[in-house]
C-alpha cells in the first residue's frame, strides 16, 4: 500500500477545513469497504486520508424529525437492516441494506459510504431513488439538500461539490401506503456484487415507482403514474408495455465480465415483473 | 470397539486450533529479522524480456536484494515434478501472466512492494496460445523450447505427450446405437483458504525452509539438487497446511527464497495473495470427445475417448494428471472395447497441477453425460443402464488392472434410494445421477516410527500433510487402538523432515491407507515386543501369548498394555519403538506404471429445481455415497465427502477463469470468481459411505475423499436436462448460461410450431421458477 496521511478530525468543521486544504489529494474514510480495497490495489493513491467515524456531528444515527427520517451517513448496513422505522416505513431499504456483502460487510459498510462511492451496483441506490430520499451534503457554503435523483453521476462519481461531504441521507415519512421491494440478480446466493439491482415501489394512489441499477453508469427511477401498472387487472399487453418503457434507461456495458448486456436485460425484465407482483401484494397485505 | 479407536467418530485433532487461529500456518510464523519478498511480474502472458534495470528499486529504503534470472547461479536450475522445465526466474521470456521476472527482498512489505514496482523491465510482448484451438493450431507459438525435450517427435508442437490405453479392437465392435458429443471442462483453481507461503533461513551449513507443501520429502529432493547439498542439509518444515487440494503438492517457489536467504544471509518471507495464487495453481482443462457404443439392450459395445486437456506453460505434474485421470475414462463398467486418447497441450496461461480428483473429474463429466444421452435415446432409466453395466466385484473391468474392489452396485443403489430414484417429483424438479471411479496410488512409500512410552502414551511420527483431511485424527485412532492408549495420550508429529521418517507424498487419497498401514506396522512391531518382554516377565513361551488391540492375553488372563509396559522396562523407564513400512512398488510394463492400490468409487444423486426465468439452478437434495471399505472415522469421512461434493458444485456451477485477449485473468481475485459459500449449500446435503471392509488399508479401509468430487457436474447436468429438457455440455451452468439454453429451447419450439415468441416476460407469468413441460 502507499503511504498516506491519516487525519481523524472530531468536528464537522474541521473536516471541511481539511477538505479545503487538501482538495482532491484527500479521500473520506467511513467503513472502508471500497475506499481500503483501491487502496491496497493501488487505484487510488490520496495523500491524506480522513476518517469520519470520531466525527461528532456524524455520529452513527437514525432519527426520525420534521415528517422525515434521517439516517446518519456513517450508520451501517447492519443497523438500518434492523431499525423498526426503517422496517415499518421503508421496507425495501432495509431489505437492501440486508444484502450488501456478508456480515463483517455490513458491520463496517455505511450507507454514506454507499452513495458517495457512487457504483451503478450499489444496493441502496434502488430504494433510496424510490422512496425519493434527499442527500444532506456539508460544505464550505454551509449544508444543502440534494435529491437523490440528482445525485449519482457515474461510478465514483457524484453531484458533490469539491470540499463538500454527506452528512445524513432524509427519507420522507410515506403520505400514501405502498408496499415495496428490493430485489437483485447474482451469480450466486452467497455474498456477491449484483449484476442488476431493483427496487419496485406501489403506492395506494396506484402510482409505480421502479428504481434500477447495474445496468447503466448510474441506478435509474422511473415512475408510472397512470395506475395501469399497479393494476393486476388491466390489460396485460398494456401493462407489459409500461413496464417495458420504464426500462428504456438501461444500458449495460458490454465490458463487465458479470453479466452480458442480454442477460442483464432480460434479468430487470424478470426481476421487475417479479417484483411488482410482491409489491402489489405488499401494499394489499398493508 | 473403544469409543476412541477405530470406527469412532471422534472430533479432528486439531480442528479446535483451526477454528479459532491457534494454528500456525506458515503465514503466522515470525522468524527474527525476516526480509520480505514481492515478486515481480509483467502485465502480458509472453513477452521477451529485453532489459532488467534495478537501480531505481535498490534505492528504496530497507531493499536488501533484487534478484532475476542473471543474478541466479548460472545456468539457472529449472525444476519439476515430471519434466524439469520451469526456471527459477523467468530466464529471457515470460510464459504466463504473472510469471515471476525478479524478485525484492525488503525490511518491510510496503518496501519490498515499492521497489518491485520500481524494478524497471523492457520487454517485448510476443504472440501466445490461451486455448486449445490456438495451442494446437500448427502455426502457433511454442510454448516450450523443445530443446528441453531432444529426440521426441511432438517437440515441434505444443503437445508435451499423447497418452494411449485401450482394450479390444473398437472398430470391430458392433452397436446399436452410437452416441458422440463433445464436453468442456473450464479451468478452475482451488482457492486454498490458506496462502500459498513459503520462508527459508541459513541453518548451520545448510537451510531451513518453511513451506505450505504437502510433499516436503519431495520439496526436500528438489533444494538438494539445485542446491547441491545433502538431503541432510536440508530441513523442511511443513507445518499443517490450511487446504492444499494438490495445489500444494511441488516445489513452486520455494528454491527462489532459498537461494535468496542463502545470498542475503538471513531468513526470508514471501506470502502469495489470493491474486498471486490464481496466478500459480490451477486445474486443468479439457475438452472431451466422447463416442459411446450401446447395444439395444443398454449394454455397452465400446467407448472411443478423446480427452484434450489443457495445461499451463509449466508442465509441473500435469501430465501425469492427464494420463492417470484419463485412464480410467471409461469408469466402473464392463466396457468390451476401449480406446482412449489423451494429449497433454501446453499454453501460455498458469501452470496446472494436481487438484482433488486428478484429471478423473474432467473425463467423468464427459463420459457420463455421454452415458445419459445414450440411456434416454434408448428409453432405459439412465440408473438401470448404469447398474446393468457395471462391473461386479472381483471383474477385471480395466484388463490390465486390479479387479473390481468393491461392492459397487450397493453404494449406486443405496444413493438412488436416499435420492428417493423413480419417485414422483414436483413441477420444475429433476433428478440425475452419475458413478464415478478413480484410481488410488499407483506406487507408494510411507514409513512411520511409533514410540510408546513409560507411562504408555505413544508418539507417532508420520510424514503425512493434515491439510484438513484429518490425518492426525487416524493415525491416534489407529495407535490407541492397536496400543490401548487413550486418544488424547497420542501425539502425532508431522512436517518435520529433520525428526520424521519418509514419507513419498500426500496426494491420491493415500495417507489413510498407505501411512496408516505403516503406522499399523509400527504399532504391530511394538506388540511383539510387548508379547517378548510378557514371555520374559511371566517365564512362558511367546507363542502363549497374544496382543491384540491394546490387550496382552496370557492363556490364564488378559493384561493392559502397562501391566506389561511398567514391570518389562523397569527402574529405568526407556520406551519400546516400533517401525513400521508401507511399499508399492512400480511395476514396469504397466501404462501408469504401478496397478490402482484401491479404487475410488463414489455415486452422486441430485434432485435441482431451475428457475426458468432467471436460469438459477438450485440444488434442493444432493447425495453423495462412497465405498470406503471401512470408515475409521464416520465423522470424517462424511464430512470429506461433504467437501469434495461441495467444491464440485463450484465448477459445476460458477467457478472458471475469464482471459482477456493478452492472456491475462480477469476476474484475478474473490471479487468476481466465485466459489460456493455456505449459502450455496443445496438445501440438503446427505453424505453416506458404504462399508464392507474390503480394502488394502488398515481394517479394510480405502482411500477417500477425492470421489465425491467426481461426479457431481454430470449428476447436476442430468438433472437439469430432467427439469428442463436442456443439454449443456460446457460447465459451469452458471445462470446465465442455463438461462441462455432455455431461450434457445424456446426459439427452437417456437420455430417448430411456429408461435410468435414475446418479446418480453408478460407481467403476470413471471414468477418464481414458473414451472414448464419437459
Ligand atoms: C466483500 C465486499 C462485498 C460488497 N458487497 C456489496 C454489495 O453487495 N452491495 C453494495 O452495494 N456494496 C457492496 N460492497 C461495497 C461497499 O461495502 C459498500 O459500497 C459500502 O456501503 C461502502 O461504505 P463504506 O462506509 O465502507 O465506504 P468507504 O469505503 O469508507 O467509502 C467509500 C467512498 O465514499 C466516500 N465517502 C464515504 N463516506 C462519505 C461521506 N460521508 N461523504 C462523502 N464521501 C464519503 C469515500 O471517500 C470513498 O470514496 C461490498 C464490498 C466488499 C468489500
């Protein structure tokens, strides 16, 4: 490995202020769980490394405020997976959350970390995109909200600001039922990076949210409003071509060695199909 | 029987230290003011290497040497179990990608890393062969200078051997019914959980070397030689490996760091990551022809087997997997007329070795998927073809081999029954079944020292490796029972070649037979030693007295091992030693060189359920019942078996290297190869042994632990085929490649009736394993 710096600051400011100094020369440390692996393989090479987990103001936490809850962005894998609110309200993350690597994985893995790492593979891009979460980012300007939506650029690349870093990641408390999933296609049933990801929300206006990823730089949202999908009853073909315009966005690559571009395709067609059912019959047994 | 002695299921000898990282493996092992050592490499598989500038990567702070091939006594030794054809360090051109050029040897890893990075290497990349197509394509490249191998007319090919067996003339055979197909088998690497590590140290006048080996008395063969030091000189320390699976049997690195401790003057480390381990071990690949002849009846008229394999740039032992693995390709039956043909071809990729099952699993996948094909075109149950085929004990079914050791038709029906064979199944399910065999040791040499001790605890000194098969385990269950001591009064010392005897190797399911019998004898010795100093101690004739199991029995009554022990040695305590060897000798004239010591045979049944949207194979029951002859430890070997079934489920289901253009692997690492993991378990597993006492080894027993491996891909293809209607005959069958078959079935159906194909999956039908016809 190259040396590095090591900087573990206690405030929230003084991060920012070693963002500052440091610009693109210093890389966020959370769990570690992608941010290690590049640098033992040499991919990344920063010259200071700053550790988020004595932060004050980051302290691993999920709380529920102002009609919202909000996850802290170094809470882990496993503490979401088992929070109560996330399981009542947000049940697809939680499912997510469940799947990310093996259990050492998500003890470390933060949900931060997650989002600012920014793979089309991440496993709570999906429903984070369909529960229409907002990223809370600081910087030197202050804090802003960035919905998620806007956030994912390409792989290890995101909307962040130079010197800004998140904070929390804001989950509106749900208006209107739904029922939701989270589902993904690997190569095996053990621990394994997904070749396609996807969350299908359903919500009792009849309203489809369906989220996707790993089949395009970025995970996709795409929404249904007509009610036709959620509809078991209406017209089959009719309901086959919503959910196949829903997929127009993906675009797997053809480099990956996980999954061809057809399989990839024909996996979200099936996985979503799959999983609108559940969700249909999730919000019903709500 | 004692509850501790054979036949007992009692808890592996150090599985505690396993388990909880008390074990040293050779990774733990801290020698002081050890150097550390990275190799380095080129980013291409072949490459002429025109320039090695160190400079640069002597600067680095705490470097303490950088060696290539210049820096190496001259010529430079190349080394092999078979042919001795792989250097030290790449002398002039690389041959695979990750072929060590140089090696650093640093204070510390972050050093020794740096400066291999620094070593700066010119170098042409030059044309290679990754596929058999390429190696074998009369203008390839060569792999290697066939100025290694004078006078042998494949020199100007990349065909190291061709290997020819065969029985009756098969052109002369009459059938009904021919089936030919082709099979692959991909490469696959045996993920040792341990690293691959290797240290060696100045000793004295000689070396110390610390090795993940599971043949050390080789390794020590090896050093000696290209050392030029007396085998005396040379200790090796071996210290339990944590998983070999054959990756570990030769010599690899370890005359790099030897001649590197020997120049720096102290000891050094080099510890291989997993990437590093692809890079040096895997299996070999095949591509299998198969052509079978049946009569009506189901009986079989002949096999014609073509097995290409494909081996690395390095021979290492891989022709001997070939010939050995082939050998037997036209498994457990009576077959009236056999050819077969194996070539060993060499590529530029990594090396292949030995791996659990040794060139068998490949040609089985083949010859009984072959089988099936034959016994659904003749509509009889593929298990009764197998059954009516298949030798009885006693058969000569290989002319030229020992005969049938088994009772084998037991342990095929009793899977069949725990497999629940012929038995309705739900929509979606199939069944398969396969038989495997694979010869045991050809020749062997084991020996062992016992020493029983004053207060009757007993030290056994056994050359054998415990990798995990539980060697330790058998050896005190066979000295606690032949000595009467308790099993945790044994010790069982291993991996040491300056303390114990001889031992030729851990490979082929040996050690239980082989060096347990030479434990046997070594325990036997020490009876009659006891049964002398009875005679003397009680003023009788020897031949009045008996010593069986631990018991000295007079004609009036029955003494403990110490009722004799204690009086017979007296004041002075002292021990009594026994020796004991086991020997197969090599039999010139025979194709392998020495007949099979046992067969392995082992029946696998599988009941899967396919997803036919996602192409998901589950396994839902997977039998796997082998003749053991006798279980000296149940528990072991139905845990050995569980493993093997296991690891076979890897390159049944996921497992295979991916290359790129320039020969490089691709998914180098556990990220994206993928072995099963605990969740990849079929839902049940039930492994069975089949015990009539009808081995070579010690209570009868045989080697084991290899068979269970052997058949899982074609008893898991069936299957499939049984769900499905598929036939794939490439492994893995990964999803994506079961699901591809379905939709050619489809495309293929939809032609026939001339539906039109949906474009996508309707919304309401997709569910989970949607079930369809056969
Ligand atoms: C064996 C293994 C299996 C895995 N399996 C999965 C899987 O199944 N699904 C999946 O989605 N992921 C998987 N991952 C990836 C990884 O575990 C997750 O992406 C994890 O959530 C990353 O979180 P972390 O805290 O470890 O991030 P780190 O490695 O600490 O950081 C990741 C990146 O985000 C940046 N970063 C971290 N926190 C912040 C912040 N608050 N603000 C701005 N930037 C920040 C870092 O600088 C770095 O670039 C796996 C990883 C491993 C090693």
């Amino acid at each position: 490995m190259h040396t590095f710096a090591y900087e573990r600051p206690a405030t929230l400011p003084e991060v920012v202020a070693l963002l500052g100094r440091h610009g693109t020369d210093a890389r966020l440390l959370a769990g570690g769980t992608d941010l290690i692996i590049r640098l033992r393989d040499g991919t990344l090479h920063p010259g200071v490394v700053i550790d988020l987990k004595r932060v004050a103001e980051l302290c691993p936490a999920i709380r529920e405020e102002d009609g919202r809850l909000a996850i802290g962005a170094t809470t882990v894998m496993t503490d979401i997976a088992a929070d109560p609110r996330v399981r009542r309200d947000f049940m697809a993350l939680a499912e997510a959350a469940a799947v990310v690597g093996s259990v050492q994985i998500r003890n470390r893995a933060t949900l931060g970390g997650n989002i600012c790492n920014a793979s089309p593979a991440a496993d709570t891009a999906p429903p984070l995109l369909v529960y229409g979460a907002e990223v809370v980012a600081a910087g030197p300007g202050g804090s802003r909200r960035i919905p998620i939506a806007d956030f994912f650029v390409r792989s290890g690349q995101t909307t962040l600001e130079p010197g800004e870093l998140v904070t929390a990641i804001e989950l509106p408390l749900p208006r209107r039922r739904m029922g939701a999933v989270h589902v993904r296609r690997s190569r095996r049933r053990g621990h394994d990076l997904a070749s396609v990801t996807l969350c299908c929300g359903v919500d009792e206006a009849g309203w489809t949210r369906l989220a996707y990823g790993s089949v395009g730089p970025r995970p996709v949202l795409a929404v249904d409003e007509s009610g036709m999908l959620a509809d078991p009853d209406a017209p089959e073909a009719a309901r086959a071509e919503i959910l196949e315009r829903l997929f127009t966005d993906a675009s797997p690559s053809p480099r990956s060695m996980r999954a061809s571009p057809a399989y990839r395709l024909a996996m979200l067609r099936t996985l979503g199909a799959r999983a609108l059912r559940t969700a249909i019959q999730r919000l019903a047994e709500e | 029987m004692r509850a501790t002695g054979v036949g007992a299921s009692i808890q592996r000898g150090g599985g505690y230290g396993r388990v909880t990282g008390q074990q040293q493996y050779v990774a733990d092992i801290r020698l002081q003011d050890a150097l550390q050592v990275k190799l380095v490499t080129l980013d291409c598989a072949r490459a002429r290497i025109i320039a090695i500038d160190t400079d640069a990567a002597r600067q680095v702070p705490g470097v303490r040497l950088v060696v290539s091939a210049a820096d190496l006594p001259q010529p430079v030794a190349r080394f092999g179990p078979q042919f001795e054809d792989r250097p030290i360090l790449a002398v002039g051109e690389t041959k695979y990608h990750g072929e060590p050029v140089a090696a650093v040897a640093a204070e510390t890893k972050d050093a020794a890393e740096e400066a291999a990075r620094l070593v700066r290497i010119e170098y042409e990349e030059l044309p290679a062969v990754f596929s058999l197509e390429a190696a074998l394509d009369p203008a390839a490249p060569l792999v290697q200078d066939p100025a290694l191998r004078p006078g042998d007319p494949l020199a100007g090919t990349n065909v190291l051997r061709e290997h020819r067996v065969g029985w009756e003339e098969i052109e002369a055979a009459r059938a009904d019914l021919v089936v030919e197909h082709t099979y692959e088998f991909p490469m696959v690497t045996h993920f040792a959980i341990e690293p691959h590590a290797f240290m060696a140290a100045p000793d004295g006048d000689g070396i110390a070397v610390w090795s993940s080996i599971q043949h050390p008395n080789w390794l020590q063969k090896v050093l000696a030689k290209i050392l030029g030091l007396p085998l005396s000189k040379i200790r090796v320390h071996a210290p339990d490996p944590g998983g070999g699976f054959g990756g570990k049997q030769h010599a690899k690195l370890e005359p790099l760091v030897a001649l590197m401790a020997l120049r720096a003057g102290q000891p050094v480390r080099l510890v291989l990551t997993l990437e590093e381990t692809f890079q040096a071990v895997r299996r070999t690949a095949a591509r299998v022809r198969v052509r079978t002849g049946f009569h009506r009846d189901g009986t079989f008229a002949f096999q014609d087997v073509a097995a290409d394999y494909l081996l690395g740039a390095y021979a290492d032992i891989a022709d001997r997997v070939v010939s050995k693995g082939s050998y037997p390709a036209c498994g457990p039956y009576r077959v009236p007329a056999a050819r077969i043909l194996a070539r060993s071809v060499l590529s530029h990729t990594t090396p292949s070795t030995a791996f659990r099952g040794f060139g068998n699993p490949q040609v089985n996948w083949a010859v009984e998927s072959n089988i099936d094909e034959g016994a659904r075109a003749l509509g009889i149950d593929p298990l009764e073809l197998r059954l009516q085929n298949l030798a009885r004990r006693g058969e000569a079914f290989i002319p030229f081999d020992t005969p049938a050791d088994g009772q084998w038709e037991q342990t095929a029906r009793r899977a069949a029954r725990l497999i629940g064979w012929g038995t309705p199944l739900p929509p979606g399910r199939g069944r398969g079944i396969a038989l495997g065999i694979k010869s045991g040791p050809t020749t062997g040499l084991s020996y062992s020292t016992v020493r029983l001790l004053a207060d009757g605890s007993v030290i056994v000194y056994a050359g054998t490796s415990d990798m995990g098969q539980g060697a330790r385990t058998i050896f005190a269950q066979i000295a606690a029972e032949e000595l009467g001591a308790p099993l945790d009064w044994i010790t069982v010392v291993m991996g040491d070649t300056a303390v114990v005897p001889y031992d030729q190797q851990t490979s082929a399911s040996r050690s239980t037979v082989l060096m347990g019998n030479a434990v046997l004898r070594a325990c036997r010795e020490i009876q009659s030693q006891l049964r002398a100093m009875a005679a003397r101690l009680h003023g009788m004739d020897a031949s009045l007295i008996a010593v069986d199991r631990g018991v000295v029995r007079l004609p009036d009554r029955e003494l403990s091992t110490l009722d004799v022990l204690k009086p017979g040695l007296g004041r002075l305590g002292g021990e009594l030693i026994g020796n004991g060897e086991m020997r197969k000798d090599e039999e010139p004239g025979h194709p392998l060189g020495g007949s099979a010591a046992f067969f392995e045979f082992n029946c696998t049944a599988v009941e899967v359920e396919v997803d036919e949207g996602t192409g998901d194979v589950l396994l839902v029951r997977h039998v796997t019942v082998s003749d053991v002859g006798k279980a000296i430890n149940p528990l072991q070997v139905r845990a050995q078996d569980e493993g093997a079934a296991i690891q076979g489920l890897g390159h049944t289901l996921m497992e295979h290297y991916i290359f790129d253009e320039a020969g490089r692997i691709r998914n180098l690492g556990a990220i994206d190869y993928r072995i099963p993991t605990s969740m990849d378990l079929p839902l049940e597993l039930v492994s069975d042994a089949v015990e009539n006492a009808d081995g070579p080894g010690p209570y009868g027993a045989k080697g084991m632990s290899e068979g269970a491996l052997l058949c899982v891909a074609p008893a898991v293809a069936a299957a499939v085929r049984d769900a499905t209607g598929l036939v794939i005959r490439d492994l893995p069958l990964s999803p994506e490649r079961v699901w591809r078959a379905l939709r050619e079935r489809d495309a293929a159906a939809a032609a026939v009736t001339g539906a039109v194909q949906p474009a996508s999956v309707p919304v309401a039908a997709a569910t989970g394993g949607a079930p369809s016809g056969r």
